[in-house]
C-alpha cells in the first residue's frame, strides 16, 4: 500500500524535477541574453536584438514557470519534511533565506524592467536590469546548492540535543562538496541552454527562416556546446573523484561495484540485480573505473557490500549516470560536427538540423539523470549520517498526500505540454516576422503583418 | 539582554512585515484577476487590466516566499505546526497560484484562440489562491478548528479575503486606468469595501467571543483606551474612501491615487489587530514565538544579511513602481 512517505518522496521528485528544467534553462539563458544585449549595443546590428527580443519572450514564459514550481518547493518542506527543518532547520534556514533575500527580490523585480521597462528607461539601464536578473539566477543557483550540497556532505556544524548548530558558516557554505557541484550544474545549465537556443533555431531556419537572427542565435548555441561539452567531461569527472572520496556508497552504485575489488571495469551496460547483488549482461571496459577514480590500474574500489542497509538503489543509480554521460558525449560530439560543418559552408545540412531539434530538450534528459545519481545516491540519508528520510516524514495521511500529487502531476503534465507547445508556436511565430522590424512592438511581442503565411513556410 | 529573547521578536517583526506587503502587493494583483470580464468583446480591457500588474506580480508573489521563508528559518516549529493543519488548503492555494502565474505569461504568447482560455485560467487561479488564503487564515485564527463553526468562520473568512482583494484590486485599477475601465472600478470598489467591511466587523465580533485570551487582551486590559485608534481608523480609512468614490468620475483623476491609500490603512489596522490579539503567539493558543525559534546563532547570521539587504529590496522596489508609474498602457511585451 502507498504510505505517506512513498507518496511525500514521490510528490517531492515530481516537484524538483518539474522545477528544476525552468531554471536549468534560466541560469544561463539570461547570460546569453545579456550577450545578444551587449552586441546589440556594441555593434548596433540589429540581428542582436532581434535574437534578444525573441529569447527574452522565452526566458519570460520560462521564468514564470520557475517561479509557480520554486514557491510550490518552499512549501514541501513544512508540509511533507517537518522533520528535516526540526533537525537541520539551523543550517537549512539562513541558506534558504539568503537565497530569497539576495536573489529572488533582484530577479524578480528587476525581471519587470528587462521585459516592460525598454521604453521607460535608459538603455544602459536595460541592460543592467538583464545583468542584475542574471547575477539573481545565479545567486539563487549558488545559494540552493550550497544547501543541497551540505546536504551530501555535511560540514561546519555540531549536533545538540538531536539539532545541527552551526559552528562555522564559512565550512557550512563551502562544504566540500559544493565547489565541485555548482560548477558541475552551472556548466550543466550552459549545456543545456547551448542545445536548447540551438535546437529551436534550427526548427526556425528549418521552417525556412532565412533571417539572421536565428542563425547568429545557432551559431552563438553551437560555439557555446562546443566549448562547454569537454570542460564539463573535466568538471564531471573531479566532481567524480570528490564524490568517491566523501561519498563512496553512491559511486560503488555509480559504478555497479556490489563487492569491493582492485582493478574494477568501466561498465558500459549491466542490468544491476539488488536481491542477487551482482550485475547481470556485463560489458565492460577492464580496469577503468579503477583508472578513472584512482588512477590506477589497480586501485580498489569499495564495494556496496561495505554499506550494507545503508546505500542506496543501484538501479536508477547506475542507469541515471550512464544516461547523463552518454547525452553529454553525445553533445560533444555534435556540437563540434556542428562547428565544423559551419566553417566550410554557410549553413547547415538538413540532417543536421534535425539532429540538433532533436536533443532541443536532452540538456534537460542529462541534467534530471544527473540530479537523480546524485539525490537518489544520497539515500537513505536525506542529510549524509545527520538524518534518514524516512526519519523526516509527516505524518499527514496518505490520502492528502496522493491528493495533492494527483494535483500536481496532473497540472506539471499539463504545463510542460503547454511549454513546449507555445515555444514551438512562437518559433513558427517569427518565421513569419519582417527582417529589420524594430519599432512598434504590438500586443503579440512585435508579431506583425505576416508575410508569410505559417503553413507556407512550415512546408518550405 | 538575552539574545534568545529579543531574536524572536524581530523576527516575528520581520515576518509580519513580509505578511503585510504580500497581502497589499499580491493583493491587487489577486484582486485584478478576480475582476477581470470574461466576455469575448472585453479582451482591450483585461489587457490593459493584465499591462496594469504585468512588471509587478513576479515580485509581488516573492513577498509570500520570503513570509513562508523566515516562518520555516526562524520558527520551524510553528512552520510544521501550521502546515500540518492547513496541508489542503495549502496545496489547493499553490496549484491556484501555479495557474495564475503561467496563464499570465501564456495568454500572452499562446494562440489568439487559446487566449481566452487562459484569460479565464488566470482569474480562477487568482480566485482559488484568494479563497485559500482566507480559509487558511481563518482556520488559523481560531485554532484549526474542523468543527461546523470553524469551518462557517473559515469560509466566512475565505469570504472576506477575497473581497478585500478586490476591494485592493479595484482601487489599483482606479489609479492606473482611465475612462470606462475606471469607472468600472470605482462600482466595483464601492461593492467590494462593503464587504470587505461585513468581513471585517464580523471577524472581530467572533474571535474576541471565540478566543477567550483575544477578549481579556482587548476589553479587559488598562490599554484598551491605547488600542481604541486601531478601529477607529480602520473605519475612518473606510467612510473617507466611501464618500471620495461616490463623488469621484474619470475627469477629475486627480485623487484617484488616494483609494489605494485608504484601502493600504485598512489592511494595516486590520493586521495590527490581528497581531494585537495574538501576541507572543505564533500559532494561536498553541505555541509561543520562544517556544517555535530556531538557534539564535542561525538567527544572528541570517539577521545580519537581512538587516542589508531589506533596504535594498525595498529601494528597488520603488524603483521599478516609478518606472511604471502612471496610467497602465498596453503591454509592450517585447
């Protein structure tokens, strides 16, 4: 039967997973905004603004929809996790606090100006209003992933009476883990945005778009994968070894290690088997997972047998990882194709375009898969030997609880067919937009005479 | 004196503070999207009414974050108290405030043929958010109560919350609009206050009578003569608006900034009543604000950067208010 804490961890997953692809997509969206605005400025081309005035409208319905999950988040704590503010409230509060403080208000506030305020104040204040959203995302990125990050490695605090007191909040924010993490997600959220601008501007210029715009926007995408992707194979692999020296248990299931031995394989595929505790249909490269995480041939890896009752589920462990890597390597890949392609001739092959709309989304595929190895990793530990999360659960019945993820799922369904939806719209949309059309923004976002018509130009 | 006695109160201070602007900032804009029409011929004026909140909302609902948040930082344990009683509701306002907050960005991007349907998204995403707000608070003020009679109270709150967001709502829209659109507001302000002002006069007759602590707090204490200016002027704030709306129409705008004004001191003295009758508690009759505070080193720390950084939320704040001031035009979504 479904208890309360299956349906609180259920409804928690559906809530971070739901909220997370917004900002995911934020972080960075508003750093390239921020870009296209500076060239616009520098330059006066006004491609720039026109690739700004079309993803500002995105980073708007993104926004929005960041905005609605994150405070549905806030909530989750009190209403299904009392136990974990009881606990760790100490610690949890002032970082979670800093985060609306510091970076909520500035975004927000200053969000009104970036998309309403063009014609109210100077330029140069424009601009600074899409930096200071932009220093806001990120703020809001450092400070949750300070906590996220003490979460699976606790540092910096005592424990009185069954509490965590700080002891120093210097060891609190830089735990040793966050360093590793908020580089991993902020490359993680660049990724993710490179394909995401150059996926729907390749549907754009597919439609038959022959504006400049979406190609500068393909090309600023594409530049940004290339150099992003093998920084991120780097990142991702010191994040690796920090996770192996402070969290051995979650990188054993990584890796499909159920028995502590030297000189372990790169497992490519296995079906891991939690009840036999071994794998099964093994293929492998010999000897390096030792080489990757100790640097040598031999080295020993624990084994999962050493965490008994206290690792977490393989399964989804060692599948979320393999996912994550494979979409990352496959992002290198065709962001440097891409590149190369573009540099003998002016646009793209067509097979290419379809290739790159397809994985529009697959920052989101790698960056749920990476949040799952690290947060499914952590089991069953909500905070790393502070507390267990079957420890942290309510005590509302589960029929409130299975109402209100019934609630949720439904409407998160319904919401993410929506988005993506109305991103394809609004790409089909400015296919359609005169090239040069700057002046007299309308109420459809400078959406004026066709001049083309829509189903012409989707055939085209 | 002993920090671990004076934290919680600024604190409490705090929190109030973020209370109060929540409901005076999120209210008008709960308030807009209760009254917007529905008919197909009114779509110029829900958008100007939408152009009127557009740069504001996503601020203004930041407010209620912030008020959850330094409940959850600095009483966690009156932070799991209320949300374990109110765990309904609470879920319902959230799914009302997902839907309001993504059918605003929508309605403007989506097809002209979906564009009513998220029109109407938007007001009853504005209507549930409103009515769960004021079941909560009612529920909250006489003790999460299920019985028949706490459930009449909470509804009768629920009732009043959403008036006076309108009553906050119409009055914005009196500042912001002109012609038709503001005379249509100047009725619906009249019908919205009267009811606002039944709620009001009703939940201070029942809690006194219901919360026997709230009665000795108001009658029976030498301060009732200090405390006497709080109804006063909440019913002052009331009459001066009634008789400045009856005689106000849209050539003579000059006042039209002034009903907002009265509605904000209604709001104020109805939440420093609110406080009044409840101090030290932070959940009514159940647990105290030194009772629910967290560590006062966490309370120092996060104190610290609050005490920088409000000021300067609130500074920006006002600066975008006077970036868009003046008539609400159309959007220029862009």
């Amino acid at each position: 039967m479904l208890d309360t804490l299956l349906l609180s961890r259920l409804q928690f997953a559906a809530n971070i997973s739901f909220h997370i692809l917004f900002p995911t997509i934020n972080i960075a969206l508003c750093w390239v905004l921020c870009y296209f605005k500076l060239r616009s400025n520098f330059s006066g081309h006004p491609m720039w603004m026109r690739a700004y005035r079309f993803w500002v409208k995105v980073f708007a319905l993104t926004f929005a929809l960041g905005v609605v999950s994150g405070i549905t988040m806030s909530f989750q704590f009190g209403t299904n996790w009392p136990g974990y503010m009881e606990t760790v409230g100490n610690i949890a509060g002032p970082l979670l606090g800093y985060e609306v403080l510091t970076a909520f208000f500035l975004e927000a506030t200053f969000l009104g100006i970036m998309l309403f305020g063009i014609n109210r104040v100077p330029n140069r204040i424009h601009t600074l209003s899409t930096l200071l959203v932009g220093i806001g995302t990120s703020l809001s990125a450092f400070w949750i992933l300070a906590l996220d990050s003490w979460m699976q490695t606790p540092a910096g605090f005592e424990m009185r009476e069954g509490v965590a007191h700080a002891t120093s909040w210097w060891d609190v924010i830089f735990n040793p883990s966050f360093p590793y993490r908020l580089t991993h997600t902020l490359l993680s959220s660049g990724l993710t945005v490179a394909f995401f601008i150059a996926g729907l501007s390749a549907y754009r210029i597919r439609l038959g778009d022959t504006k400049k715009a979406p190609q500068a926007a393909l090309k600023t995408g594409l530049v940004l994968a290339a150099v992003l992707a093998p920084l991120q194979v780097f990142v991702g692999d010191l994040h690796g070894l920090n996770t192996f020296q402070h969290q051995p248990a979650k990188v054993a299931a990584m890796e499909g290690v159920w028995h502590t031995e030297r000189g372990a394989p790169l497992l490519l595929f296995a079906l891991p088997d939690e009840e036999a505790q071994t794998n099964h249909y093994e293929i492998g490269i010999p000897k390096a997972a030792s080489l990757i995480l100790t640097h040598d041939m031999n080295g020993e890896i624990k084994g999962l047998n050493e965490f008994e009752g206290n690792h977490p589920p393989v399964a989804p462990v060692f599948w979320g990882f393999r996912i994550m890597v494979g979409i990352g390597l496959l992002m290198w890949a065709t962001a440097w194709l891409s590149i190369a392609m573009m540099r003998k001739r002016p646009t793209l092959p067509n097979g290419l375009l379809r290739l790159l709309e397809a994985m529009t989304f697959s920052g989101w595929v790698a960056s749920l898969a990476g949040w799952y190895v690290t947060e499914i990793g952590r089991q069953p530990w909500l905070v790393t030997g502070v507390l267990k999360t079957a420890d942290a659960v309510t005590t509302v019945p589960p029929m409130h609880v299975g109402y209100s993820l019934f609630m949720y799922v439904t409407v998160y369904a319904l919401l993410l067919w929506a988005y993506i939806h109305t991103l394809r719209l609004m790409a089909r949309k400015s296919v359609t937009v005169e090239e040069f059309e700057l002046r007299g923004p309308t109420m459809q976002g400078g959406f004026t005479q066709p001049t083309v018509d829509i189903a012409k130009g989707a055939t085209s | 004196m002993n920090e671990a006695a004076w934290l919680p109160v600024i604190f409490l201070g705090l929190m109030g503070l973020a209370v109060l602007v929540y409901a005076l900032l999120d209210g008008y804009d709960l308030g807009v999207g209760i009254l917007m029409p529905m008919k197909t011929a009114n779509e110029t004026d829900r958008d100007i009414m939408i152009a009127s909140i557009g740069p504001f909302w996503d601020a203004n609902e930041t407010w209620l974050v912030l008020a959850v948040g330094l409940m959850l930082i600095a009483f966690p344990a009156a932070h799991s108290l209320v949300f374990f009683h109110l765990y309904l509701p609470a879920a319902t306002m959230l799914i009302g405030l997902i839907l309001r907050g993504v059918a605003f960005d929508f309605r403007a991007k989506a097809s002209l043929d979906h564009k009513l349907a998220w029109d109407r998204t938007f007001k009853i995403g504005s209507l549930i958010t409103s009515l769960s707000q004021g079941y909560m608070l009612g529920q909250y003020v006489i003790g999460f109560d299920q019985s028949a009679m706490g459930q009449f109270f909470s509804l009768l709150s629920a009732a009043g919350v959403t008036a006076a967001y309108c009553y906050i709502g119409a009055a914005w829209l009196i500042m912001k609009t002109e012609n038709a659109l503001q005379l249509k507001a100047i009725q619906q302000a009249k019908l919205a206050g009267r009811v606002t002002l039944l709620g009001i006069v009703a939940v201070s007759l029942v809690n006194p009578l219901v919360n026997p602590l709230v009665f000795q707090r108001w009658f029976e204490q030498p301060y009732f003569i200090f405390v006497l200016p709080i109804p006063a002027i909440c019913f002052a704030a009331f009459f001066f608006n009634e008789r400045l709306l009856k005689h106000m129409t849209s050539h003579n705008d000059r006042k039209s900034w002034l009903p907002i004004l009265y509605v904000a001191c209604i709001f104020m003295m109805s939440f420093i009543a609110l406080g009044f009758s409840f101090y030290p508690y932070i959940v009514p009759n159940k647990l105290t604000i030194w009772e629910a505070a967290s560590a006062p080193e966490s309370l120092q720390f996060i104190l610290a950067g609050t005490v920088i950084v409000v000021p300067m939320i609130l500074a920006y704040t006002v600066f975008a208010y006077w970036v868009f001031r003046g008539k609400a035009t159309e959007l220029r979504y862009y």
